[in-house]
C-alpha cells in the first residue's frame, strides 16, 4: 500500500530553534508528538519540549528534577558504570536516566501551519515523585467542555500515565497517575459510549506478553478498569516490535477509526489503523496490514532518533485528517490524510 500521507510542504513547521528553552543553562534537544485542539478559534498544539544541558566534549549531562529546581547530572562518557549507546535513555551504575527532561508547552496558530507561543499560558511540568523524569506526548480529549489530557509520567520507579484536566488552559486540575507503570499511550475516546468513558492504552511487558493496545472504561474518566487487549504486535511486520495508539480515536459511520503507531525490530516507527464497534470498541473490525505513512523524506528519517513519525494529535474536518506528528524525535510536522481513503485501506476481520 503507498503512503496515504501528504505532507505539509512547510515541513517541519516546528524546530527546535523556534522555541526558547524554559530557564538559563538548558537547551532545547528536540520537539516532540504535540496533543492537539481547537480553542478560541485556533488550533492548538501541546508540545513535549525535551531540554538537556549544553554538552561538552567527554562529558554526557542531563537534567532531574528536584523539589526545589533542577538538578544536573554530568558523567564522563568513558566512565566503566556508564551504557550510553542510546540518544534517550542512559544507564549508570544499574539506574536508568533520560537523556533529556521534557515538559508540554503550548503554542497556537490561525491558519495550522504558522505556530507561536502566547503569553499568559503555563508551561506543565513535571511535579512530584512520579514525575522527576518530566511529563511526555500528551494527547488531549474534549469531553462535556472539559480538556482531559492523558501523559506520559516518568520517574525512576517507572513510566505510567499522568493525567490532568482543564477547561480553560490556564487552571488545572491535577489527577495523579491514573494508570500505573509500566504504562503509556493513552487516549481517551471523545464520547461516553453507553454511558461509560472508555480509553485505549498500551502497558508493556518484556516477560509475558508484549507491547500491545488496551482497551480500558471509567464512569468518571479519571478511575480505569475493565481492561481487555485489543491490538497485538505481528510477527515480521512493520509493527512487530510494539504498537501504541495515536489520538482519540474517530467516529465514522464505520466504526471508530483509531491512528496508531507500530515499530518493528530496527526501531523504525510507522503509522497504521484499526476499526472498532461502534456500539462496543472492545470489538476490532478492522486493520490495515501495510502503514498509512512510513519515514520517507530526510525530516523524518534523520534526526535525534531517525525513522520515526509519530503522533498523538489530530484534527477532523469532514473527511479531511489533518495529523500533526513527530519526526525523528525532533521535529513538528503535519500531514493531511482522506479518512474514506485510510477506510478503504482496512482489511476486516473474518467473524466467526
């Protein structure tokens, strides 16, 4: 199947040399996987902003945050406690580290290809025990008026999703870690179904099992249980390695049309989808066995971690998906899909 994708021919529309690091002695490593929205007639980016301190010959130094600031870490890179043959993650002495802290940041745009940051906004970070790590890819749903954005919390106990809700970008409610570690990628659907709030989510397991899509329901949106899997890796194929989910998944006349992202063994990062019921998305209908978009052009194969588009946000205006994503976990970058073209790209199910 060709790549269903058109790229902005703007791409990428978001560097890191577009933003300022958020305080003295950081720089801004990359931008990443923004959760998206519309508010006050904009469209809205929530970007993860990963900063590291500026790196000196024979030394790797990276950022943790404390109670009271940041504090830096530096290790020289010949040092025999130290694995560091990974741009995102290091370990020393047996402990795991990011590379990077990231925090969310806002920014906006009239016309969804020119971005600045607004004044008056927060940036998110990091709070807390769970989240000494940073906070990373946020999707964004807009239930009844209120945001609920669902993160990734990192710390040194493990990865988990954070969560935390809004109504108007400015006050927020903070939630905790709704879901435990080892867990990720989740997105909230934008509509109770039968009364119930239901979510798609990916724990991980190295042992038992894989990395695969979830599928969770709440009556409130913020406790979570009932979890059933849905979306298993496949055996030699370009999500063969692990598959997470994108944003809120779509409602067509079909079924919810979920976007999500599959890796194989050499780490490249494609992006695929799945159908549910309409009535019960615990029931898949549908897959597609080849990508909708595969790294293709030098944005989104070289970079801070080359091969790799990625994306938790889009926006849906009739048939047209515009999806914003990250490239080579670097770079914002947009693209404009049919959802009738990626519904004709299903293979469905054989019902028994």
């Amino acid at each position: 199947m060709a790549d269903l994708a058109k790229r902005f021919s703007q791409n990428p529309i978001l560097s890191p040399k577009d933003l300022a690091s958020s305080r003295e002695g950081l720089e801004i490593a990359c931008l990443l996987n923004p959760g998206v929205f519309t508010f006050q007639n904009k469209t809205w980016l929530l970007i993860r902003v990963a900063e590291r301190p500026k790196q000196i010959n024979g030394v790797i130094s990276f950022p943790v945050l404390t109670g009271d600031g940041i504090e830096i870490i530096a290790i020289n890179e010949n040092d025999p406690d130290l694995i560091a043959d990974d741009p995102r993650v290091i370990t020393y002495k047996g402990a795991d580290y990011l590379t990077t802290l990231s925090h969310l940041r806002l920014v906006c745009s009239d016309d969804g290809i020119n971005f600045h940051q607004p004044e008056g906004y927060p940036l998110l970070q990091g709070e807390g025990p769970d989240e000494v790590f940073g906070i990373e890819d946020c999707r964004v749903a807009l239930i009844d008026g209120t945001y609920y954005l669902t993160f990734t919390a990192v710390s040194g106990d493990g990865v988990g999703v954070g969560m935390r809700t809004t109504k108007d970008w400015k006050i927020f409610e903070k939630h905790g870690m709704v879901i435990p570690p080892h867990n990720k990628d989740c997105a909230i659907f934008e509509e109770k179904i039968n009364g119930k709030f239901y979510a798609l989510h990916r724990p991980s397991s190295v042992d038992l099992g894989g990395n695969y899509i979830w599928l969770a329901e709440s009556p409130d949106g913020i406790h979570w249980g009932n979890h059933k899997c849905l979306i298993k890796t496949r055996k030699n194929s370009w999500d063969s390695k692990r598959v997470g989910a994108g944003a809120a998944p779509i409602k067509t006349e079909k079924g919810w049309l979920e976007i999500y992202h599959g890796a194989n063994n050499e780490h490249q990062y494609c992006l695929g989808a799945f159908l549910m019921d309409l009535d019960d998305p615990s029931k898949v209908l549908a897959q597609t066995e080849e990508p909708i978009m595969k790294p293709a052009v030098d944005y989104e194969l070289n970079g801070f971690f080359g091969q790799v588009v990625f994306t938790n946000g889009h926006l849906v205006n009739g048939d047209e998906l515009t999806i914003y994503y990250g490239a080579a976990d670097e770079f914002v970058c947009g693209a404009k899909f049919s959802i009738q073209e990626i519904l004709s790209n299903l293979k469905y199910k054989l019902t028994e």
